[in-house]
C-alpha cells in the first residue's frame, strides 16, 4: 500500500486526466456529458487505483471486482478510466460515440469490461445486487462498486435494490451516490442536502457514509470503511460539484448534457484543467499498481444430465407447475442455474426449487425490476437466473427486460398466469400484452409451452439458447399431449393433426391448443377436417412449417391464443407467412376483459373451441373473420 | 359528532359486518382473499363511517373525498363497505368475480366508486397522489386516503409516489399501510417490525404514525391527527392480524388468497364473526351519518377556442419541440389540461407549458412510474394529463400503462426521442419498442406526427378523444409538410404522393415520412412513380385508405418505421390489409442498434430512403423484400 502523502496526488492527476479525458471525448463526439464525468472523477480514480482488485486486461476474471455505472451518461469518465488502468489505448477516447467505436453514448456489453447496459436510470444497482449474489453463488471474494446519480435515486428501482441487499446482508455491495445537486432540467429535489439521502439509505438498512466527494482523503477512508463493514451494505453518499474543474460551468444550470464547443470554449476548459496537475514522484505508475484478483483456481462449471420428463400422457398438469419441476430438476444438474420471485412462488412454482436449493433461490419480496435487475447482473457473471412472477407483472420491469435485451445477457425470464383462462381474479392479474413486449425485442427468444412435457424441455431449452428468453406458462391444468421422449427446438413448432383433407390450418398455443383440438373433434364430427398446429416456439417462428401447412390448407391459417391481437401470435404467423400471399385470420382478446370463470371467459372473448369452429366454417367459405381496429 | 363511547361500538359492529360479507363473498365466489380483507376491516370501517366526507350515492361528487384500495386484493372488504353505506344493495355482494357482475375480483372503473383499477401492487399510492393533485388544481377541500398493503411496501413505486407527495407538499393526502406481517407466499420483509416501515416513511418526509389497526380509538386519533397535520402527507402504519376475528387462520402462513370452503370451514368463521357485534343504541345508524361533500357550485370546465397552428411551410421544426407549443396553448385554452415530466421537459419541451402554467405543471423528477400513476388519478377526477418523458423510459411504466388501459382513463402520454433516430446516445435512449408497447392494449389511441402541423392538431386530438393515448415524437428536426389549415382525425391518414402509374405503396410514419418523400423524388428521377402515406394514426389503422392504395398499387405495400419488426408499423399495416389479401414487405430496425450519427443509423438499419428505393424495386420486379425470425 502507498503511503497516502505519495497516493493522494497522484490520485488527484489520474482524477485531472480522467475529466481532461472526458471533456476532450465529447467535444471531440460533439455531445455528451462533460460535467456530469467532471463530478464524480475523483470518486472513480480513488475506486480504480487504489481501491479495486482487477486485471484491465481480463475484466472477466470471475474474481475481479465489478463496477457498474448505473449514471450511464456518465460513460466517457468510464471509458477514460479504463483506458487509464490500460485496458486500451488512450487516443480510441477520441472515437467516442462514433458508428465504428465500441464507445458507445451510454455503456453496452459490447464493451468487456460493461457487465450490463445502463444509461435508463435506477437500473445499475439492481444488477449490481445481482452480481453481488453471484460472489456468493461462487463463493468469491470479489466486491460490487456501483455509481450513482443523486437525481437517478427518485427511481423507485433504486429502493428496491436498496431493500434486496439489505435483506440478503450484503456487506459485499457499496453504492456510491454522486450528489452533485444538478438535474437535467432543474436541480434535483434534495440539492446538496446530504442528509435526506443518508437518512433514506439507513432508513433501508444501509451503511451511510457522507463524504466530500472532491476530498481524496475521505473518499479513501470512505471506501476503506465499506470494505470492514459487516451484514450490510454500504452507500458513500458523495457532496460534488457537477463540471469540478472546470470554473465557469462549476456548480451551473443550462450544461447538462453539453459538450464544450471545440475552439475557445474546449481550449479554455482544458487549459484550466491541465493547471491542476500537482508533482508527484515520478516512479509512481497508478495503472501498475492495480491490485490483481486472487489468483484462483475454478474449474469450468459443467452441468450434469437431466433425466427426462416422467410424465403420464393425459395427465392433468398445469404447465406453470411443471416448470417448477423442470427449474428444480435443472438447478439439481447445473450449479449455474439460480431462481428468483416476487412473492408469489407458491403460484410460479418457482418453491418447488427453493425447496431443493434453498440458496441458490433469492426472494425478491414484491419487487419485480430488481428481480429483474438482479437477474441481469447473475447473467452477466455466468449464472443462468430464472426470475418469475405472474406474467403480468413482468411488463413492471419492461424497461428492465428492455435493457436486458440491449445488455443481450442471458436472463430466463416465466411468466405464469397468461391470459384471460386465469378466470375471476380479473384483468389486473391477466398478461395480455406479454408475448408482444417480449416479441418487439429482436433477440429475446419467446417459448409458450401447452403441456408438461413441452414446458420441461422448454424450460431445458431457454436455459442453454444464448441471451434473454421467456417461457409463458398457464393457471388451468392442462393434460399431457407429449410423450416424455418428444424432441423440442427453439424455433420449432409440432403438427398435432393433419390429413390430406384439411380445409385450414389452426395455429394455437399454451392453453389454446386445447380449443383447437376440441375444435378439431367437433369438426371431425361434421366431417370436416383441419390441421393443428402448437406454434410453442413464437419467437424466432417456425416459418418452413407454418408455409407448408397454408399452403396445405388453401392458404386459410387461423390463430387462436389467450392474448391481444396487437403483437401476439396473430402478428407472428402473419408475418412469418407473409412472402407467401397466405391472409392469417387471427381469433385473440380484443377487448379489455372482466372476471368470470375460464371457461366463460374463453368463449366470451371469442378464442373458445366453438368459436374456432365458427372461423373454420367461415374461413372456408371464403368469408373473412376478425376485425381490426 | 357522534361521541365515541357510542360510535366506537357501531364501528366495530360495521367491521364485524365488513368481515362476515367478505368472507361469505369470497366463499360464494369460491375464491378471493378474506384473510386480507379481516385484516383492514376496522381501518376501512372507521374510514367510511367516521371519517370521510361522501354521498354514497353520488360518489363522484367533484368535492368528494377520495379512497383508494392499493392493496386490491381486499376488494371484497372495498364493495362491503360501499354497500354498508348504501351505495348498492348488500345482496349485490354475493355475486363477487362472477361474469355478470361488476363486483370483479380486483376493482375496476367499471363500479362508479372505483377511481382506477388497482390488482397490480405499488399502484394505487401513485393514483392517490394524483386526485390529491387534483384537488389543489381544482381548489376543493377534499381528501384522499390510500390503502396500502405491508408486502405492497417492497415496490419501488411506493417510494416514488412517497417522494412526489412530500416535494408537493400534499398535506390531504392519508396513506394507511396495513401490516399485517403475511405476505403470498411468506411473511413479509420486516414481520411486525413497525419502526422498519415507519422510520422509510419519515425518512421519506412523511409524517408517520404506528398504531394497533384493530384498536377503533387509535385509528380515529390517527385519522384525526393526519387531517390536521399540515404542509406534508400522513401515512398511518396499523399493526395488524391477518384474518383478523376468524381465530383458526388469525396471523397463520398458508391462508392468503384463500376462500373458505362452503359448509363447516365458512359455518365456523361466520359463527365467530356473528359473536363479535357488541351492544349499540338502536338510534345510531353510521350509513346516515355518513358527511356529505361541502355544496359546490363548481361551473362546468370549459375550454375556450384554440387557435390554429402557425407555421411556415418547409420551416424545419422538430415534433418534440411542436409538441410543448402545441401542449401550452391548449393549456392554455383548457383549465383541465395538466403537464407531468421526468426531469427532461427540457428535451420533451413540456418546459414550454412549464413557463406560461407553472401550477398545472408537475415535476415528478426521475420517477416515470409515479408520474404516470398520478396521471391516472388526475384523469379520473376530471383532469387532461399529458405525462412526457423519452418514449423509451415509458416502458418503465408499462405496467401502470397496462393498468391505465383497463382503468379506461385518459392519460396522454407523449414520448419524444423515438428510434435510432436520435442518433449518439444510443440504444439505452431509443425508443424502439414503444409501438409494440401501446398497440398491445386494445384501447389506447397511438398517433406519431411526422411535422409540427401535425402534431399540433394530434395533440388536441389525444386531448379530447375518450381513452388512453400515445402521442410520439421525434428529436430531429424535421420540415413542416402540412398547412396550418390541413384537418387530421383519429383513425386517419395523409396520401402524399399518388399518381395513375404508381408500382407501390410506401407506408411511412414520423421521421420516416422524410425518408419516403426522399424516395419518391430518387424513384421519379429514374421514372418510377410510388404513393406515399403519412400514417400519423397507427391505432387505429385507415384500412380504407390502405386496402385502397394496395388495390391501386398491385397489392404492393411497404412499410419503413423507426421502431423494431414485431408489434409496430409494418404489424399495424398487415392486420389492416389480411383481409385484402395484400402482402407487406416491411424496413424496419431488426437488431439491437449502437450510437452513430442519425442518418447513418437510419441506413445502417435499413430505414433510409436509399433502402426504400431498393425495397420498391424489388418489389415491383415481383421479389420479397424483408426477412422475419
């Protein structure tokens, strides 16, 4: 350890060099966020070289220390501090925000040393809870430093992650809350009143630290505090001046979000900024003096088999408690694999894996952007997080599963309770919406199993296909329709009845599929045949099959599913079908719906068997069948 | 005043009877949730008929104090307590969640003592803020109490809506947190630990009060105490027993969400209610007692005349900034018209209303949940909220969104900075699935303004159509197209371009008008001729309009939009012509994208007219254009 009187002012330079760096960048870019890097500069040179064990050469070490930038506009002081540290060369700095930089406006994975996107605020500390919990999954000494905006802390978010960490003890966590008073607009609600947030934060059970953000010494002491502070984590609440350095935009409104002009307005800033460099012994190189992760000596974390699903065919099994059976049986063979809730296990079934593997399972009370957060930062250190809840209250974290999908990390994300087959409780607990949320991303993978078997290798599925999935899964018990041994692919689908006489083709899915064969026995009956296909994969489709069977069927597809008709199934085969010339007709939920029972509530809302029936008939007299808005 | 050696019995005898009728409600229903509605029995029995001031009959008198049930599982207790004052006759109460009453599981609107639906946790505080809001914007004395739930208190939207009410000061508004230690699955984070909730709530800058919930004295000091206490809210922190007078489940794991069983279970409950009602004086009937509202004589609100847009055509004006005009001189001429934002008015230009109506205008800083909450609240007592923030950090909000959408109420949300086309900041600033986000719901109007004539006569369109809607907006400047006098509708579009040889139809909205106009002028110097259409309506859809263009245009459609594949533009377009048997080809954002310059995005992406012009061409030589996934 260097003696303070040698570290403090060449921590102070490496501070000078880093908002030297971020003002040159974004004039450089033309736009950006100078002042706000300006604030907290000092905060992230003491964190990066004298604080964190990492190696800039291999971010990913699974025991280096994590830093999250949750105040993502903050990104050129990130990317100046590890270019700083060495991680790559100083002049890319001079790229930023450029198409063909990695330095991107705000900070993606695409980067190595990004964990997960921020730059939507409040989100950065939930995954920073998250990549705290996988120390403990992994068993690490490895800390979790997140930064924060004061502004950023009125996201609800932020508390939830407040309280998520509070309630597993994690001592391995410290916040940093950069309170430099300024807003985009106006300044924040608190100013520098320091104390309302310091009374937030223990009020949640964190370690309050109020520091002088610009006063090196403390900042020290400040982080060396966290690290000996035990079952609870920390947050330095940090006093600074938004655009530190720089006089004539130091502590001002109207520069948020401001680049310096190139010219006279840049030359003056870096001219005012180059003064600030004090001497310090010309043997002191910060960058090598970065404290590497232990040495350590994991071995790869290699799953074991999974039996196969030992269900009965027929049997009555609702597909969201068959997923309980499947996470359980798959967290048994992988020690990667983790469960999160949000209070509602017993509906998920996401308890019949807390049972086996109590610690591996992390409640997350009723709070569904930390689970999802949390998740985020899991995937992003090598675990594979299933979150679940009701379906329809994953679209509380859209903005969550949004950047999850920017992040393009691995999160495995179920919802149970789709649609309007969940009955009395009422439009309130009915995901509608779902499969169009997660569809609209380009690379979440969407699967909606309609039985037990399907939702198992589903399940297994999800787990191992690379980025963010989301499995559907129903309240009704369904039966069996699948033998244990049926093979399933992301972006397949099965064919349940064909014949050489089909007059259409009925596309269902997850509780649908059941009124699409109760359909076809009906229609059997009057001696009409149709084709019935369980479209399990929704995103990417099954396109081969769906355009053989129209083209089979007279180019008549009818989609039947227990969702809005904007952004569902309807809008998946449409569009899969498309080139082809096929007109989907598209059966779905068009209006918002009430309690009832579920059988009423099918029929009501016109995705029931007899309904289906009535689409065939019609359809197959040439006649159109659903309106549009 | 009745004095309270007499009042305290009949309350108590009121919730004895709240408790009996929802516990036989929910055992009529066969489902529901009477152990929470035990628990908050005497908080709402002392509520209704010792504290508020309503006409049971005429509940949404514009002076009436308000009640929201955060906690809407209790929702058996909420319709108790109105037909105990007499707002529909008790026997109604029977048929709770069935299909042909609107007693339905959660709350809906559809009972005209229902502000809001509530069922999604977290959500009602944020409503409450809003009619608290109200009030002051309508100068009336009223009140508003929220029920909150303990488990409900781990969602960060609480603490948004915490923070919102104290920086305004909302000195009528009364939040009463039922702790009743048990949540779905298990007990909640801190028990019975009252400080845990109460030192949040004072940290918050609530005033906080911890009482026994089951104690008719203390509730009523409580309530009185929170009606005089000035210049910050009041949140009451009840202790309280879970299935509160049915001793076998009283405070026991295992019961939420649980009816009791018809026959012996609900016999012995029933019987053990019925023995708590304690001796009154016949005289004293709490129905009759019951406050009225203070007699107003409110004029009806009125909006005067606007006048219409002023603009040049071809001045470059971009539609976020057309916005914030358009949004203050309706403000202007409507006392009804409010303004929420994010902390970036000054991007979405509600700054503009900001300036000329100072108190219509509410800054809910960082906080996209709570700003969208207090829209609904506002809605339902009679506002025009226009909540605006980045269309993406809308997602944030989407379950409130969806919540909003079955509540039916007109909040006006208004989205700025959509698509690639912002350009450096990047993938974590755009809005790309927004689209997919507000047509999933099958009753929010969704309009996108391509120049500032448009969208100001979309914004005073969005402000007196019935219902939820989107207006989107663009960060570029963009010429103006129409003409101060051009008419638009909701449900409408422009065909700006058309001639008797065109070869197809390009469907284009906001900044992608730019990019087809452009195309047009490319495709005409090469001799070819295409018909362009401005749909600034994408829900609903001109399917007259479009199915017409694809008859003229050889069934050729194609759809360019910045927003991703799945849920937007080119899915709006293809329901709209299924029937017509015309194909779509669409250009859309089919990867997550990086930071660049707008227009090399807008090519990278495939959006350009560059792509528009090879799209047209392969189309009109008979080839397919877009891939699906």
């Amino acid at each position: 350890m260097t003696d303070r009187a040698v570290l403090i002012p060449a921590l102070k330079n490496a501070a000078t060099r880093l908002r030297i760096d971020s003002v040159r960048s974004t004039s450089e870019a033309g736009s950006g966020h100078p002042t706000t890097c300006c604030s907290a500069a000092d905060l992230v040179a003491a964190l990066f070289f004298a604080e964190m064990r990492f190696d800039p050469k291999n971010p990913h070490d699974p025991d280096s220390d994590r830093f999250v930038l949750s105040k993502g506009h903050a990104a050129p002081l990130l990317y100046a501090a590890w270019a700083e540290a060495g991680a790559f060369d100083r002049s890319e700095l001079l790229k930023l925000r450029r198409i063909d930089s990695d330095l991107e406006g705000h900070p993606t994975p695409r980067l190595p040393f990004v964990d997960v996107a921020t730059g939507s605020l409040g989100q950065g500390i939930c995954a920073a809870v998250g990549t705290a919990l996988n120390a403990r999954r992994i068993k690490s000494s490895y800390r979790t430093y997140v930064l924060l905006g004061d502004g950023e802390s009125a996201e609800g978010s932020v508390w939830e992650a407040a309280d998520a960490a509070t309630a597993a003890g994690l001592d391995n966590l410290c916040g940093i809350t950069d309170v430099n008073a300024l807003g985009q607009s106006r300044p924040t609600m608190w100013r520098h009143d320091m104390e309302q947030f310091a009374r937030r934060w223990r009020a949640f059970g964190w370690h309050a630290i109020v520091i002088d953000g610009h006063d090196m010494n403390a900042i020290l002491d400040a982080y060396a505090e966290a690290r000996s502070t035990r079952n609870q984590p920390t947050m330095i609440v940090a006093r600074t001046i938004k655009g530190k350095g720089v006089s004539f935009v130091e502590g001002k409104e109207g520069w948020h979000g401001k680049a310096f002009k190139k010219g006279e307005e840049l030359d003056r800033a870096l001219a005012e900024l180059d003064k600030q460099f004090v001497a310090v012994p010309a043997s002191l190189n910060l960058a090598q003096q970065i404290a590497k992760p232990p040495a350590s000596s994991r071995p790869p974390e290699t799953p074991k088999p999974v039996a196969p699903p030992a269900y009965k065919m027929g049997e009555a099994v609702a597909t969201r408690e068959a997923y309980g059976t499947a996470l359980a049986k798959l967290g048994e063979a992988d020690s990667r694999v983790v469960a999160l809730d949000a209070d509602v296990g017993n509906s998920t079934f996401s308890e019949k894996f807390e049972k086996v593997l109590p610690d591996r399972f992390y409640e997350n009370y009723i709070a569904e952007q930390v689970m999802i957060g949390a998740s985020m930062g899991l995937a992003a250190r090598g675990a594979i997080p299933f979150p679940s809840t009701f379906a329809c209250f994953l679209s509380r974290a859209y903005d969550f599963i949004r950047m999850a999908a920017i992040s393009q990390v691995g999160i495995k994300m179920a919802g149970s309770h789709a649609g309007v087959s969940i009955g009395e409780d009422g439009p309130s607990q009915m995901a509608l919406e779902d499969l169009a949320m997660c569809r609209a991303e380009p690379n979440i993978t969407v699967l909606y199993p309609s039985d037990a078997v399907s939702t198992e290798r589903l399940v297994a599925l999800a787990a191992y296909h690379p980025g963010p999935a989301y499995i559907r899964t129903s309240r009704p018990k369904t039966p069996v329709i699948y033998s244990n041994e049926e093979p399933f692919s992301v972006g397949g689908s099965k064919v349940l009845r064909e014949s050489g006489s089909d007059v259409a083709t009925v596309v269902a899915a997850g509780v649908t599929v059941f009124e699409a064969l109760d359909a076809y026995e009906r229609l059997k009956a009057a001696g009409t045949a149709i084709r019935v296909i369980d479209l399990y994969s929704v995103a990417p489709v099954d396109r081969e099959t769906l355009v053989r069977a129209g083209a089979a069927t007279g180019g008549r597809l009818i989609t039947v599913e227990d969702h809005y008709a904007d952004g569902g199934i309807g809008d998946a085969v449409s569009a899969a079908v498309a080139d082809a010339g096929f007109t989907v007709h598209r059966l779905a939920v068009r209006e918002i719906p009430r309690s009832g029972k579920p059988e009423e509530l099918l029929d009501r809302y016109g995705i029931s068997a007899s309904h289906i029936v009535e689409a065939v008939k019609s359809v197959a007299a040439g006649k159109t069948v659903a309106a549009t808005r």
